[in-house]
C-alpha cells in the first residue's frame, strides 16, 4: 500500500505529535508499505528530500511564520501530485493545511483519514484569538471532507468539542510506544552524571518547556514535597531554551526556577535522544503530567515510564488520566491544583511498592506493529468501500 502522511512538522522537530507520525510511519515501512511523509522546511539547514529509516520525507520550504504555524505557498501544488500517487493519505491534525490536502484526497478517489492528536487552545489575546478561530475553521473543514478520523481514547473524544462533533466517523487507537534496551550501565552511569544516588527522591518531568504543561504547577509544588525530602531533585528531560512561542513564559517562571538549581532541587537535562530517555526513566521515583489544558490529550511519556516501572501523577485532563486509570500506575489530580500534586507526590513516593504493572504487556500493547495493524484494517476498509 502506497501510504502519505502529512504534517506540519516532522522530525527532527520533538513533540508527542511528531514523534507519533514517526514511529508510526516507519512501522509502516517495516511492514512493506510505500510511505512517504509531507511535511514543511521549518528549518531550512534540513534536506528537501530525505529517505530515513524506509520513509521518503519530503519537506515544503517556508515562506512566513504565524505563531507556532507556517505557511508554505507550494504546499498545495506538491500535495496533489502526492496524492494522485498514493493509495491512502494520512493527516495529522491541528495542521493548517489539511482541508485543502483532505479536499485533493476526495477529487482522486484517495481515503483521507485524520489524527487527531489534540485541541488547540492558544493563551489569551487578540492575535491568539484569530489564530485560534482560523486553526479550528481549517479543522472543520478536514473534518467534513475526511473519510475517518482516528483519536487516541474515547475518553478524549468525548470531551472534545472538535471530535463530538464527528462520532459517526471515529476509532480510538492507542498511541505507538517504544523503548531501545539501554547499553549496559547506561542506567548507572546517567545515575553517577546527576547524583541520583545522592539527591532522592528523583521527579520527574518529561516534556517541551510549554505554557501548556503546567511547569508551575510543580513549582509551587516542590516547597512541600522539599519540607519532606530535603534532598528531592526535579529532572525536566526536554528542550527548555527558545521553545517558539514560549520566551515569555520561560521568562515568567526563570527567576523561581533558578532559584530551585542553585540549590540543587532543578535540573534541566535538555533534549534527550531515546537511548538516554532509556536511561532516564529507570533513575527516576516517579514522573509528572500536570497538564492544564486539551492541548495534551494522552501523554506518551507516562507509558515509556511505565515501562520502566516508574509510576506517574497525571491532571485529570480526559485522555491525560488515562494511562494511570488504565494501567493502576499512579494517581491523578485535578487540574492545576498545586497543593493536590504535593499530596500525590508524597503519597507515591511513600507507597511507590503499591505501583506496579507489566511491562511486557504494556510493551505489546503499544508496540508501533500493533498500531500499524489498526491502521491497516481502518485502511483496508474505506478502501473496500
């Protein structure tokens, strides 16, 4: 099957999103299938064209920026040659273009289906506001003109304002996890780099240095859970510096949070590639998602913790709460309650013994294959029809 996914952004860039469409396009291509990935040139030192791992990346070049969007004037021109060469188009949404790439799926007979990985919900003002009203417009009409769209859990569908609106045309599938087996002694020697062994307990926070994210919420979390443990380190693994779109908000939280590293309790560890992501989770007492809006609708970072036998402390964000209701392996607190996540931590650290699943089948269950079998018989379905 001749399979295009398109994209606003795409790796090297790092989000759950981008990282979703890459494990799922190369299980794609690990399974036989012609994949090709559309994507814009949102860093013009990347190639145009690029084969990586069986999958033909090709990126459009960028003409402006609006917010954290591009527009990419050709973008249309080299969408309807792709389509007209593929067999099925896969879209991930929010993405600006997609209306127009669903719209050129219909006109050549081509099965459009959307994933839907989060709503959009940009902070207040008046230009965020018109972004807002254009970005949700844009996913309407993808929405109508798309033959299925794919979310991760019903319980994010039914919450969403976007999604409640297409029920008639949704399958929930689980997002791809995956783990490499880190090198021997990788864990112990990230252990010896960040004094693991010495400042416990280890909490962690895996994600982009984001409004959305709630980072202050743990912030004014950490004073109780300090009073506790003297010596609690937070270890943020993830781009942190010149995150675009949130300078103003690094800027907010900068002066608090130094005052957290002079004092050893703060570390940032930046982007982490996922052999040292391997290594990471194994070191840690349990990780936070204190998620504040749909923006995030699952978090990925909770299963790859689970995998390592780390419990998580998730909002109560629908989808968000999932992977601990589903999986027994933490707790969940309301959303942007800072004095709930002090409790949960101490809780969790107290009990981490009461905290334990099976890796092995969490690591089946959210295995990229396994994913990509649930696609291929959504696929082969609108095909038949």
């Amino acid at each position: 099957m001749k399979i295009l996914t398109v994209l606003t952004y795409y790796r090297p860039h790092t989000s759950g999103l981008t990282i979703y469409a890459e494990r799922l396009a190369r299980a794609f291509a690990k399974r036989g299938h012609d994949v090709t990935v559309m994507t814009t040139q949102y860093d013009k030192s990347l190639p145009r064209e690029e084969t990586m791992d069986g999958v033909r990346i090709i990126r459009v070049p960028v003409a402006v920026r609006v917010s954290k969007g591009v527009l990419a004037p050709t973008f249309g021109w080299v969408a309807t040659k792709l389509v007209a060469r593929h067999d099925v188009v896969q879209l991930h949404l929010p993405q600006f273009d997609a209306p127009g790439v669903a719209f050129r799926a219909r006109l050549f007979g081509k099965p459009a289906v959307l994933t839907y990985h989060c709503d959009l919900d940009l902070p207040s003002g008046f230009f965020n506001r018109i972004v807002n009203a254009v970005v949700h417009f844009q996913n309407n009409m993808a929405g109508i003109l798309a033959n299925h769209i794919v979310t991760y859990t019903q319980d994010y569908a039914d919450h969403s304002p976007y999604l409640s609106r297409y029920a008639s045309k949704l399958t929930p599938i689980l997002p791809p996890v995956e783990l490499p087996t880190p090198p021997e002694g990788a864990a112990s020697a990230f252990a010896s780099a960040h004094e693991t062994r010495a400042r416990r307990p280890v909490i962690g926070m895996a994600t982009r240095f984001a409004s959305e994210k709630g980072v202050e919420i743990l912030l004014e979390a950490l004073p109780k859970v300090i009073e506790k443990y003297p010596n609690a380190q937070v270890l943020f693994a993830g781009q942190y510096q010149n995150v675009m779109g949130e300078q103003a908000y690094f800027a907010r939280l900068q002066q608090q949070i130094q005052k957290y590293e002079a004092s050893g309790h703060w570390k940032f560890l930046g982007n982490l590639d996922l052999e040292k992501m391997a290594a990471y989770y194994p070191n840690l007492d349990v990780l936070v998602v204190p998620s504040l809006n749909s923006t995030e609708a699952f978090g990925l970072v909770q299963i790859e913790a689970m995998m390592n036998g780390t419990p998580c402390i998730a909002s109560a964000l629908p989808g968000v709460r999932r992977p601990v209701q589903m999986h027994n392996m933490g707790e969940v607190v309301p959303i942007g309650d800072s004095s709930a996540l002090a409790d949960a931590l101490l809780k969790v650290l107290a009990n981490r013994a009461n905290y334990q699943c099976d890796a092995a089948e969490l690591a089946r269950i959210y295995d990229p294959d396994s994913v990509a079998v649930e696609y291929e018989k959504l696929f082969e379905r609108l095909r038949r029809k």
